[in-house]
C-alpha cells in the first residue's frame, strides 16, 4: 500500500531552514509531498538543503522587512498562493543583565519576532482557506534563563503574536487564522 502524502501540492515557507529545526521540519514537509520556499541568510547551508530537498533556496535577512516582502513576492509569482508559512528563524544571544546591549537586543528581536510579524503579514495576503501559519516559540517562553534575557523575552512575545495575529485574521476573514499554531 502507498502512503498518502498529507502535504502533497501545498505551498510552504519556511524561514531558518537550513540547518537544524528548521531543516527538519523541511525535510518532514517534503517527505509528506509539499512544495518549499525556504529561507535562511546562509546561502550555502539553504542551497545544500533545498537541493537536498527538492526545494527553492532564498536567500534573505528576515531580520529587515523589506527582504521579507521579497520572499513573499517571489512566493506570489512562483506558486499565486501559499498554505503554510513557518516562522522558525530565530537566533539567541548570551548575556548577562549588565553586559547585554541595545544592538543585541534589537538583532535578536529583528530576527526573532519582527520577522515573524512581517511575514504573516505578507502571507496573508496569499493565503486562503484552510492555510496554516506556525510560529515557533521555546520553552524559554515561560521558563526564565538570566543569560538569554532577549531570546527568552522574545519567545514569551511570539507567543502573544500568535494570539493576536490569529485574531486579527480571523477579524479579516483570513482562512489561515483557524490553522494559526504556536509551538513552545
């Protein structure tokens, strides 16, 4: 008997795929038949990985806005739609309370929690019935570890930003808003 691919013909995004969670939560989307766009700002580790795959690889910063517009755009003209965008890029930085600097913490934000809301802005505007964003949090999002105070803040934020991104999807009519998910 053949298995069923669950995923077969839907669009994802994934953002940080090219190592790591965020490779394989891509190699479990491909195995289930879905089409990648995958994201990450190591050119070289997302090309091994999308060729691995069978993906796109493309390139972006998703800390900056503007480059995550671009990977929606190109979303938009390769496939007109999108069922899954992942946010999982995220980065963390050690520090103590006294050592910790606004740089640091703007980058980990950026990357952490920024990127997280510009892309489901953008993907939903390509979305549509039964589409799912998935936004991944941490257990530090509740457990509180003195030298990752960014990291930590941030995940406690992107799993408010679920929340209210779900809603206000769902206030817009958004089909993805019923799929919305927050792993932590």
């Amino acid at each position: 008997m053949i298995a069923q691919q669950r995923l077969a013909g839907k669009r994802a995004i994934i953002t940080g795929a090219a190592r790591g969670i965020g490779k394989a939560i891509a190699t479990a989307f491909a195995a289930e038949g879905a089409q990648l766009l995958l994201a990450d700002i190591d050119a070289a580790a997302l090309s091994a990985t999308a060729a691995e795959l069978g993906g796109e690889a493309f390139t972006c910063d998703v800390s900056r806005k503007a480059e995550v517009e671009r990977l929606m755009e190109r979303a938009a003209a390769r496939w007109g739609g999108l069922d899954v965008l992942v946010n999982n890029a995220g980065i963390t930085h050690a520090a103590s309370l006294d050592a910790l600097t606004e740089e640091d913490f703007d980058r980990v934000f950026a990357t952490n929690l920024k990127s997280a809301l510009w892309a489901t802005q953008g993907a939903a505007r390509l979305m549509g019935e039964g589409a799912a964003v998935v936004n991944m949090s941490s257990v530090n999002a509740v457990l509180a570890i003195p030298d990752q105070i960014p990291y930590a803040i941030s995940k406690g934020a992107m799993k408010q930003l679920t929340n209210v991104t779900a809603l206000a999807l769902a206030r817009a009519g958004s089909g993805s808003t019923r799929s919305a998910r927050d792993r932590s």
